[in-house]
C-alpha cells in the first residue's frame, strides 16, 4: 500500500470514507473525490499526511476529468481507481419513470464508465493499474423488489466491470478490475435514496463500513475478479441462479424478507 495513489469516489461518507482513511494510514496518497466538501475535508484530515480532497461530481465526466488531473497534478500518477459513489431509489417497477431510470444509471453506471474512461488511458501506458467498481447484491440477486431501478443499475455496472476485464486480459494482464458486492452495510446510505429508505444502521445484522473497506484494501493487495463481503454470499448467488425454478426459488428466505441493501 506504501506510496500508492489511489482515487476513491463517493470518500465522504460510509464505505468510501473508510477505505479512504484505511488506505492512508497504511502509507498510500488517498484522493477522495465527492460532492460534499465540508464532509470531504473532514475524512481527508483523518486520512493520512497524504490525502487529496477533490470536490468533485462523478455524473459530469469533466469533473471526473479533473479529479484525475488533480491526482496526477499532485503525486505523478495513479495506482488505484475505485469507484464508488452511487445513489440508491426506493420504486417499485409499476412505480418507475424514464426519469428514474435516466438518475440511477447516471449515478451509479455512467459515473464508473466516467472513470473507467479517464484513468485508462494512463493505466494502458504505465502497463499496469487496477480499477475497483463497488457494486451490491442486489446487482446479483432481487433481494428488494423496492430497489429495482438501483438494482437494473448495478446488473449493468456488473456487465461493464466484467466486459472491461476480458477486454484487457490479452494485451494488459497486468490492468486489473474488480468487482466488490458488499449486502446490508451499517451507515446512512439508505437515508439518501430517492422517495425515502430505512437508515440500514438500525437493521439488523449490518456489516460496518470498516469491515468492507479492510476487504477492498484487501482487493487492492490481492488483486481478484469478483468480491463478495460476507460470507455465504457467493453461495446465495450460485443456489439462485441453478435453481430450477426461480419463482419458487424467490418465495423463501432471503428473498422475501431480505431489507435494502447498499
């Protein structure tokens, strides 16, 4: 982790916020980049001698654009890019409008191709870098029928991620991407969707935000294609999608009673 830089998107708050001063600590230049800038300065303070604040909003490329000249503007170059930032929308299918689905994959698709397509080009001439997209389960399994736009968004950054991994394998082996799918994660992100959430620090069985940053930070370490963050998730997700039937399959626990996820 020693000296290396690393971008992370939606740093002032929850998951982003840990990894942000998990990484400084351990002697990386973390750019924290979000929209809020009183918070940001606050978790860059605790982030290291090193960390960068960027404010920044990942849905319009030119900032994103700017992130990244501010990371190479102060450190030469960048290691690490991770994305993310993302919103959640609490709507139902029947409920949903062209709207709605024009802010989820804004925020939660168009700003990781953003940065996937901004710090690439670097990665490609230094022949190596990693980028990190934080997804959900919910981009693997219909937990929550409530979260369905956020849920469409996450199955296509999924797609993305696994797309750009096989389209650097050949030439780039030493380009990595990885995908991180963490569940029920204790911090205020629900509180933020839109048309309302349940604040997921009161639900039950809630990952900290410091237990998923230590296994993004681990990612980072040991580089690996796909991240689940709590144990039996990946197992959850292979029952589902051998089922013989899925119908049936998506009237038992944890379908049925499963809360919002991150």
């Amino acid at each position: 982790m020693q000296e290396r830089t690393i971008v992370i998107t939606g740093a002032s708050s929850g998951i982003g916020a840990a990894l942000a001063e998990l990484v400084g600590t351990r002697g990386a230049n973390p750019v924290l980049v979000a929209r809020r800038e009183r918070e940001l300065a606050e978790v860059a303070a605790r982030s290291g001698p090193h960390a960068l604040a960027v404010v920044a909003d990942v849905t319009r490329r030119s900032d994103v654009n700017q992130a990244f000249d501010a990371a190479i503007a102060r450190f030469g170059h960048v290691d690490v890019w991770v994305n993310n930032a993302g919103r959640a929308m609490s709507r139902n299918v029947s409920e949903l409008t062209g709207e709605d689905i024009d802010e989820m994959i804004s925020v939660n698709v168009k700003s990781v191709l953003y940065g996937v397509q901004t710090v690439l080009p670097h990665f490609r001439a230094r022949g190596r870098g990693h980028i990190i997209n934080v997804s959900s389960m919910l981009g693997r399994l219909p937990l929550t029928p409530l979260r369905s736009a956020y849920a469409a968004a996450k199955h296509a950054m999924n797609a993305l991620t696994a797309n750009l991994r096989m389209e650097m394998r050949a030439q780039y082996p030493n380009i990595h991407v990885s995908c991180v799918h963490p569940g029920v994660v204790a911090t205020d992100f629900g509180l933020h969707a839109k048309y309302g959430g349940v604040d997921s620090r009161a639900l039950p069985g809630g990952q900290s935000q410091e237990e998923v940053a230590e296994i993004i930070a681990d990612v980072i370490e040991h580089p690996r294609a796909d991240v689940y963050t709590r144990q039996g998730a990946r197992e959850m997700v292979v029952a589902y999608y051998t089922a013989d039937d899925m119908d049936a399959a998506e009237q038992r626990p944890p379908f049925f009673a499963m809360p919002p996820q991150r």
